[in-house]
C-alpha cells in the first residue's frame, strides 16, 4: 500500500465532511442542532453543479453553492428562531426538502460535465512552497484548492472561536442565551449569523463533491455524508481543530476498506464501515465518564430561547 | 380580487378537461382494442444508468408498435411487496395487460399480484419465480462483459485492469469471471484487480475504491456500479476505461472507451408483440447479444488500435453461437481445471456462480 498516495486520499475524503462539521460545530455553539446538514449539503452540491454549469464560472459556482446552504439553513432558522419551532424535526425536514431539490434540479444534469475551466480550477494544484515539504507536501499540499481553503476556514474560524470577543458572545449565546440577552448581546442575531454561516460551509462541502471530486453529476452524491458530519460534530468535541483530525480519520475509515481489501484480511467489510459510528458512541462514553467543562454540548442546544421564559 | 380568482381557477378548469378530452380522443381513435403495458421502476427514469436503460426500452417498444400499444410507468416503486402489489392494482385499473417489474426485490409482490389479475400478463427482470401468467426476464450481459474484456486487456500495458464491482453476487462474479476470460484471451499475463463496494450506486465510493486500484498500478478500470465515478477516477489518474448501462463518453472524454449495455427495448417489443398475437408463453427469457438485447457499445479512439476487428470477430461467433464464454477448459484461481476441455457451463451452473476464474486478483466475502 502507498502510504502517501493513501493519506492523500484520505484528505480529499475528509474534506466534505470538515466543512459540514465545522459549519455544524458553530451552528451547534450558538444552540442550534441542525439536522439538515445532508440536505443543505446536497442543496449546495446542486446549485454550485448547476451554476457552475451554466456559467462556466469557477467562483459563482462556490458562491452558489453556498448560498444555496444558507438558503436551506435560513428556512431552518425562521423556523427555530423566529418562530420557535421544534430543531430536530426543522432539521429532519430540511434534509428531507434538500434531498428532493436535489433531484429535482439535478434531473436535468444527470451525467454532464462541468466545463473545462471550472474542473482545471478545482482540480489539485501544488501550493506554492509549502509542497516542496517531504511527506507533508505530498499529502496536504497537492490538493484542490478547496481543500486549501477549508484549512484557512479551520483556522480563521477556530481564531475567531477562541481568541476573540465574537467568539465569547457566541459562546455565551449556546451556554446560556438569557445571561447572553442580559449582558446586551443580540440573541436572535448570533443564532441567525451562525446558524447561516453552518449552513454556507454544508453547501460548500457538498460541492466539494459535485465540483472537484466528481465533476460529471449524480444522484445523491452525498451519499449520507451529512449524517457521519453530525456523528463528527460529537467526535470532535465542539472544537473546529478536533474536527480537523475527526474529519480525516472519517474519511480515512470510509475509504480504508477498499484498500485492505487487497490483502484478504479476514475482516468483513460491515466492520469497517461500522467504525466511524463505533467511535462516536466510544468518544461520547468517554466524554460523559470524564464531566469535563469544555467537553461538553453546548447547555442549550436543541431549545429555542424564549426571553419571557428567563 | 376574489371573483377573479375563482374566474381562474374555473378558467384553468375548463382547459384541462378540454386537454383532457383531446389526449382521450386521439388514443381511442388509435386502435379499438389497444394494449396496455405498465413498467414498474426501481429508481427514477433519469438515473443516467439502470432505470434509464428500462425506459429507453420501453420508449423504444413504444415507437416501434405506435398506436398499437400505450405505455404507463412509475417511479421509484419501493422493493417491498404490499407497494408492488398496490402499483400494480392501479396499473390493472388503467387498463394495463402485461406488467413489467424491472427490480430483483419486485419479485413477491409481482407473483402475488399475479394470482390475483388471472387475465393479466406478467415479467419481472432478473428473478426466479414464475407463475401460469408471469415469468421472468433477464439478459446475458456476461457476453458483452468477455468483449469489453478484449478491448480491455489489449489496452492495459501494466496488465492489471481494475474492476470496481457492487456486491458478491452470481450476478456479478459472472460478469467479472467473463470479462477476465476476454481480457486473457488477448492477452494471458492481464490481472484483473476486484475491489467490493457492496452498493449499486454511491459515488464518493466507487470513486474511492476506483483510486485505491489505480493506486496499485491498474492503468485500465471497468465497474459493475451504476455511477460514473470509477470513470472519472481512471480519467484523472490518465487511465482508460470500461462503463456500464449506458454510453459514457460525453462524461468522460478522455477515459472512455466502450460499455456493454442493455437494449431492453429488442425484449420488451417482442413480450408486447406476443400479448398482441397471443402468443405470450411463460417461459422465461434469457436473451442475449442473438437476440440484441446485449450489445457494446461503440467504440471511441482510445479503444486499442485493432479491438474493433477482434470484437467484432468474437461477437460473430457469440452471436451465431460457434462460441460460448464459459467453454472449457477454465481454471479457478488456484489453477486447478473446473470446466474440462470441450464442456461447456449450464445456464444453471452460470446462476449459481460462487468462484473466480485464473486472473481475478480478490475474494469472494464468505458472509454472502
């Protein structure tokens, strides 16, 4: 087995799922559990194909993508915000209504290909310098200029979670929304923001599929990615630079089987591709054996934020 | 405002009961005594693979028979029996006399729906079971799998070909023990290189799994999956490739080279013809490259200089049936002689195929 070209691999696997769960981790870090991560996915896949398709327009088709997340997320968060209604099943629903669209706009697309210039600049280029490393260049820095950008959006996003007063408000805002309110921090505001800004990376780690990974389109060409994105979002403890890791071993396991294969291990298949979901239950054992403060789910994920109820 | 609407409403109305009227009009004046054939789809018509080579044929089958024969279908028809039958009752309610079910899982709820309309003809494609009206229908796709395996191994310089296979089934151990016996036939040092995704259709996977080989230094890739994703990765990787279903070469320009494909349309003419005739048998159908319902597809300049004449010389002899795929002498993976000079394998041994030929480099997972 060629450990490099392996490992390689395992980056481009990886990377729809880092988006997903990193855009989940903060829409889950100001409270809100979306569900629809599959669907927004699969919305952002659609539409970046689609527009990329028709406009032949590398960057419309990445902001397409995106927008088309936020649309679904948007849907989501007059739901739960605004109106207060139940997460899980807004979730449930959007990934639902995600699915469909998909279909529906992808009908007509089904077996095209993008244009030349749109697949040339997605496709993996070496990054200056920083490829010359041995090893680390190889397998971090001969990728798709997508996978570029969603390490600048771990660390950008990680900064702006750790390092910054934004990130504290947020913080504040999943912890305790009312001590939030109380200390003068738009509520309603940061949920909508970052429950948007959940839904922008969704689309963008979907197109990642449909534009880089395989630029000629498919039904469903996520394949149930956005639901082991959900699984990732415990994995990684809430914390965008686990993820990182989380994201890859994912992505490791999914595509793992298909090379072991080669050396006739009397492992079944099943086993493997059970793994990512054996290890989410373990990390969530340990996190509850452990009680530690910074490992936990946010305190008011899941329930809308009611002033006149503080 | 109201008024207007309600105005609208009663405009839009009258519209579609006047379309509706005229669409009436023009069947009925077709034919008195026209047949109804109704499709039963797995997936949606659009599928860029399996359900699209069904509808092509039915579209086909339509043409071909014009006012004679009215077509209905459905879509996404679940492989659950209580759904089948509850299709098929509608479809009987419109008329229909002979039902096609096109998915492995239809098989239940087809034989039982079969008892209850006596006077209703029915096939279901790839099962087993048959019944006073119904039977079933499928194709031997293994022959194109040998020539796509010509094509293959004449192209190869590393002699490994990748082969990006759904599930360990007969079905599909068929098709890759026949394409390992073309390739061989043109070249007998060829590996073909076997990674199970164990899904139809998922395209992230079959990308991986595709890489994985190509990785290991296959330079050509063929797949029994209904994505083009195996396609792609060949394509990146500069490799060639085999498709599946249906013609891929507008996808991937630069790796595809041909595909054996199902033309269901050459079966489906003659099933409703024989409605038309009366004489519809239960018998269940094998068909094969004789009969067109297998072909390859045409191939593109990459296929090796040379294939086409050789294709197109085993497709004779195939098709005027000098020559049979599983002729002996073959060899199983561990060398030893399964198929002696002379012999030929049954349609039941080929149903029923649980091992690998000489020049498969994979398993067969117990668990099935």
């Amino acid at each position: 087995m060629n450990v490099i070209s392996f490992l390689s691999a395992v980056v481009q696997a990886g990377t729809p799922l880092l988006f997903a769960t990193v855009g989940e981790i903060f829409s889950q870090k100001v409270g809100n559990l979306n569900l629809g991560l599959e669907g927004m996915m699969l919305m952002g896949a659609v539409t970046g194909f689609a527009v990329g398709y028709g406009s032949a327009n590398p960057i419309l088709a990445l902001l397409g993508a995106a927008l088309a997340g936020m649309i679904g997320a948007l849907v989501y968060a007059f739901i739960t915000i605004t109106l207060k209604g139940n997460q899980e099943v807004t979730g449930l629903t959007l990934t639902i209504f995600g699915t469909g669209y998909a279909s529906f706009v992808g009908s007509s697309y089904v077996g095209y290909k993008l244009p030349e210039n749109v697949t040339e600049a997605f496709a993996k280029v070496s990054f200056p310098v920083l490829s010359e490393i041995p090893v680390i260049g190889d397998i971090f820095f001969k990728q798709s200029v997508l996978v570029y950008f969603s390490y600048a959006c771990v660390v950008f996003l990680g900064i702006l979670l750790y390092k910054t007063k934004y990130g504290l408000n947020l913080r504040m805002v999943g912890e305790n929304p009312a001590a939030a309110d109380a200390s003068g921090i738009s509520v309603s505001r940061y949920k909508y923001f970052y429950v948007l800004l959940g839904g922008a990376m969704s689309g963008i780690g979907g197109a990642f599929l449909s534009l880089a990974y395989i630029p000629v389109w498919q039904e469903n060409i996520t394949a149930g990615k956005g639901w082991i994105a959900v699984a990732l979002v415990i994995f990684a403890v809430w914390n965008p630079y686990r993820a990182v890791a989380g994201a890859y071993f994912f992505g490791g396991l999914d595509i793992i089987g298909f090379r072991l294969q080669k050396f006739s291990l009397p492992i079944p298949i099943y086993i493997i591709n059970m793994l990512p979901y054996v290890a989410t239950i373990l990390v969530l054992v340990l996190m509850s054996i452990r009680k530690s403060k910074e490992n936990k789910a946010p305190s008011s994920i899941g329930r809308a934020y009611f002033r006149e109820e503080r | 405002m109201k008024k207007f609407g309600i105005l609208f409403l009663a405009l839009i109305m009258v519209a579609t009961m006047a379309l509706g009227c005229a669409t009436d009009g023009e069947s009925d004046g077709g034919s008195e005594e026209q047949i109804v054939a109704g499709f039963i789809y797995v997936g949606p018509t659009n599928d860029g693979g399996y359900t699209t080579a069904h509808d092509n044929g039915r579209l086909y089958m339509e043409e071909q028979l014009g006012d004679a024969v009215r077509s209905i279908y459905k879509e996404n028809v679940p492989e659950d029996k209580g759904e089948v039958v509850k299709v098929i009752r509608e479809m009987v309610d419109q008329g229909a006399n002979i039902i096609f079910a096109t998915s492995f899982g239809h098989m239940d709820g087809l034989i039982e729906a079969a008892a209850e309309f006596p006077e209703v003809k029915f096939a279901h494609c790839s099962g087993y079971q048959t019944a006073e009206n119904a039977t079933n229908y499928f194709g031997r796709m293994y022959q194109a799998r040998y020539l796509s395996g010509i094509v293959a191994g004449m192209k190869t310089e590393t002699d490994k070909i990748a082969y990006v296979a759904a599930f360990p089934i007969p079905e599909v151990i068929r098709g890759i023990n026949a394409f390992t016996l073309g390739a061989k036939s043109v070249n007998p040092d060829v590996e073909v290189h076997v990674r199970w995704t164990n899904t139809w259709y998922d395209p992230a996977s079959e990308k991986a799994a595709a890489e994985a080989l190509l990785d290991e230094g296959c330079d050509v890739t063929a797949q029994h999956q209904d994505s083009t994703a195996t396609m792609v990765a060949a394509e990146e990787a500069g490799a060639y490739s085999i498709g599946y279903n249906v013609s891929s070469e507008e996808a991937v320009p630069k790796a595809y080279m041909t595909a054996p494909l199902w033309n269901w349309g050459a079966y489906y003419l003659t099933a409703v013809e024989q409605v038309i005739d009366g004489t519809w048998t239960n018998t269940p159908y094998w068909g094969g490259m004789d009969e067109g319902v297998i072909s390859l597809d045409e191939m593109t300049e990459l296929a090796p200089q040379g294939a086409a004449e050789k294709v197109a010389e085993v497709e004779a002899k195939i098709i005027s049936g000098e020559f049979d795929v599983f002729n002996g002498p073959i060899y199983n993976q561990a060398g030893e002689e399964v198929v002696n000079e002379g012999d030929s394998m049954t349609d039941e041994e080929m149903l029923g195929f649980d091992w690998f030929v000489q020049g498969v480099v994979g398993d067969i997972p117990e668990s099935n």
